[in-house]
C-alpha cells in the first residue's frame, strides 16, 4: 500500500507537469513578456550597463582621492657608479631598504581639460652595507594643475555626449520594452490563428463525417450521385489529414509562445481574443512629432554626429604640435628621523613645460585630420538617410493603424454574414435544396472570413504597439512612455 501511494504521488505530479494549462489574453501575454521573456531580460541588462557608465562619468566629475602604498621595496645588487677620486666607472654592492606612500586629491577642470591636485609625499630609505644610514623624506603638502596646451578638451566633449548617451539609453529601454510587446503579439495570434485552424479543421471533420454519412442516406434513395457521394467521402477524408496538420502547427505555434514567455515546454496555452478595439485615429503629424522627441534612434544619430565633430576637433588640434604643462608648489624635507622630516619645510616648486613639434611626419597627422572631417561628412549624411527612413516607417505604420481599423469592422461583419450563410447553406443541403458545390463554396468562405479577423485583430494590434515602439507615447491613455522615467517602475 505504501509503494502504490508513492506511485500515485509521483504519476499525480508527472500528469500535473505534462498538463499544464494557462489561458492567456494579449494584455497578460504582454505583461508576462514584459516580466519573464530573455529579451526583457536583456533590455533590462542593456539599460544597467549604460546607467553605471553614466554613473562613472558623473563620478569623474568629482574630487578623487587615492592613496598609493610601497609598504616595502628591498634592493640587493651590484651597480655601476663613478669614481670622482679616480675618474672611472666602477661597479660597487648595494643594498637598501625603502617604503613609502602618498595620498592624492584629484580633481578634473572641466572649463579648460586640466586637472587639479593635492597631494602628500612620505618616504623611507635605509641604505647597508659601508656606508650605513637613514633618511626620511616628506612632502607635507603639494598643490598643482597639469594639463595639454594643445586646446583640444576632452572634458567639453564629455559633457555634451555622456548625457545624451544616458538619454539614449533610457529610450532604448522603453524602446526594447515595446518591441517585446510587439513581439509577444506576434507570438499570440501566431497561436490564435493556429488555435482557429485546429477548431476550424475539428469542427469541418465532425460536419464532414456528418454529410458522409447523410450522403451515403440519400445515395440509397438514389437523391445524389455516386460521383457527389465520393466527393464527400474525400472531404472527410481531407478533413482528418488537415486536422492532422493543424495539430502539428497548433503545438509548434504553442511551443513559440510559451519559450518566449520561459514556461514549462508542456504548458498547454488558451487564448482569449481581444474585443474589437474602439476607435482611435492617430494624427500623423503628431506621431512623427513625439518619433523625433522620444525615438532612441534619432538621439543615436545625434551622437553619432557629435561623436564626429570630436574627433574632428581633437586630430585638427593635435596635427599642430603637441604640448602640456605642470606647475606645483609645495613643501618638502628630508632627516635622518621622522620628526625632523616635517620640521621647517623648505619650499618647493616645480614648473615643466613640454612641447613636440613634428618637423617631417610625411603628412600622418593632416591625413588623419582629412580622414576625420570626411568622416564627419559622411555621418552627417547618413543620419539624414535615417531620420528619413524613420519618419517613413513613422507615416506608413501610422496610416496602416488607421486603416485597420475599418478592416476590422469590415472582417467582423464578413465573419457573421459567412457563418449565417454556411449554416443555412448546410441546412439546405441536409433536406436535399443545395447542392454539394454551394455548401462546399459556402465552409470555405466561412473558414476564410474567420482567417481574415484574426489577421485583421493581429495586424491592428501589431500596428498599435509599433507605433508605441516608435513614438514611445501611448495614444490610448494620451501620456508620454519616457516621461518622469522610472527604473524601478519599469524592471523589478
């Protein structure tokens, strides 16, 4: 009894694993995507790598300090030195002990590219051998300022692409969210369309076997023919190999949807047709407006622009000469104890200018200042391309949605007139007034009505979240998608 309630245990959770079932409606397949799919899942991580460098481009902007430790440095060699007694070079031994640290404060000079810094110094040497001693070596404190002279920023530069990049970045987001939503449409009334040929296919064998049977009746009474009786044998024959298919396609159907939404490969999935939608005509006008205000790939070009002009800039300047400058002025001392390293500074100053001209450089550096402008030139075309491209997926998607909408009534009412007309052409058939021809012609303008709503929902539906992709701005409820942005709000 014991091995019979494990068994049934174990065969309850096999059949509760290999049946599982869900009903889906598009919103919840939506909203599941949103959540569980891996290319949400993706987006979410596309997003954070942009936010952190954002977040290290801000924290550039701000004071550094480091401090930089050799706790310990011990030499022990032969090197050559000179012997002012003797005037050579001789090698001698060497050994010493050293350690020492400093501590920094950097902080980066936007206005002008430089960097400012102060820093503390403290060393310690301690030589063996003959000549034994100890010495301790300290800059209490060091101000100074470093930076190219060349004029080229690229700090300045910065500045203006960094937050552009994080705007980006941010509607990339919202951008990839929609195209999810897009994408699960896309999934969902693939099923629905497979789910309505497999009740359509279900339903056609039943009426098939039905009229065989009828026919082979009325056969009897010599009412029809051998050849009409034939043909309605080889539609219910028909009937089972397209069943046969439409199963296959149902589950292949149902097997995209539930790897894209990360269920169980066994989940069994029901879906629940959207209503029809009201009507909602979306100016043209104003969807290019909000495309130009929030699509990502308008800001991409922009930085792709200015991504050009800085290189522009930098190869104009640096084909010049090169040239920096670092000027401090501190403290400094050295004493055999520590005490005395920190007694009576003496001051110190430190001035260094440094230039390189290039005198024959066989034309390296205006070849790459050519090759950037030509560049700059050839980006500034290509986001013309663009932005034209993407205002005229903006119009034409636009002006499908609106459409749609018509077609949908169109469908619907095409869908009610065909199954009226099927069931009485049926009805006629059944008492000998139709003949095999007119209901044949009668469930195959049914069927096909019922194809084209679906369609007709699938395409209004994927038009809908395009445009939200494209604008990210949702027409329904009249609000902004990247507006008062939230992350929290968006990945959880």
């Amino acid at each position: 009894m014991k091995r019979i309630g494990i068994l049934g245990v174990l065969l309850a959770l096999f059949f509760a694993e290999t049946q599982a079932q869900v009903t889906l409606s598009l919103d919840k397949t939506i909203t599941l995507a949103a959540d569980s799919s891996l290319e949400a899942f993706r987006s979410k991580n596309m997003y954070l790598a942009g936010y952190w460098q954002y977040r290290t481009f801000q924290a550039g902007r701000l004071p550094s300090l480091t401090l930089n430790v050799t706790p310990a440095q011990y030499y022990r060699d032969i090197t050559r030195r000179y012997d002012s007694e003797n005037d050579i070079d001789i090698y001698r031994k060497q050994q010493s002990f050293y350690a020492g640290g400093d501590l920094t404060v950097m902080q980066n000079f936007d206005l002008l590219g430089g960097s400012f810094y102060i820093d503390s110094d403290l060393g310690y040497i301690r030589n063996f051998g003959d000549n034994t001693s100890t010495q301790f070596t300290s800059v209490p404190i060091r101000l100074g300022y470093s930076q190219k002279l060349i004029g080229y920023n690229p700090f300045r530069w910065e500045r203006k692409i960094e937050p552009l990049r994080y705007e980006k970045v941010k509607k990339e987001f919202l951008y990839n969210l929609e195209k999810v939503s897009e994408q699960a449409t896309s999934y969902f009334f693939t099923l629905a369309m497979a789910q309505v040929e497999y009740d359509l296919a279900k339903e056609k064998v039943s009426a098939s076997d039905t009229l065989y049977r009828t026919g082979q009746e009325r056969h009897k009474i010599a009412s029809i023919s051998k050849g009409d009786l034939l043909t309605l044998k080889l539609d219910a024959v028909n009937a089972r190999n397209a069943l046969q298919n439409a199963d296959i396609a149902l589950k292949r159907a149902m097997f995209g949807l539930a790897s894209y939404l990360n269920f169980d490969k066994n989940t069994e999935i029901r879906l629940e047709l959207p209503n029809r939608p009201r009507d909602m005509i979306i100016p043209v006008e104003e969807a290019l407006a909000y495309a130009k205000e929030n699509n990502p790939k308008f800001l991409d070009l922009q930085q792709q622009v200015l991504e050009a002009e800085q290189q522009v800039d930098k190869t104009k300047k640096e084909a010049l000469f090169n040239a920096s400058i670092n000027a401090s002025i501190g403290f400094n001392q050295v004493a055999t104890k520590l005490k005395d390293a920190y007694r009576d500074p003496l001051q110190q100053d430190i001035v260094s200018v440094s230039v390189s001209i290039p005198l024959i450089d066989w034309g390296v550096r205006k070849g790459k200042y050519n090759i950037a402008r030509n560049n700059l030139n050839v980006t500034q075309i290509s986001a013309r391309q663009e932005e034209l491209s993407v205002e005229e997926d903006v119009i034409m998607t636009v002006s499908d949605f609106n459409i749609q909408q018509a077609l949908i009534g169109s469908a619907e009412e095409a869908l009610d007139l065909a199954v009226m007309a099927y069931n009485e052409t049926r009805q006629r058939f059944m008492i000998g007034k139709a003949d095999i021809n007119s209901l044949t012609l009668s469930s195959n303008r049914q069927e096909e009505a019922q194809r084209q709503y679906i369609s007709a929902l699938k395409n209004y539906w994927l038009s809908y979240y395009k445009i939200r992709k494209l604008t990210l701005y949702d027409f329904d409820m009249g609000i902004s998608l990247s507006k008062d942005f939230d992350y929290k709000h968006h990945v959880k």
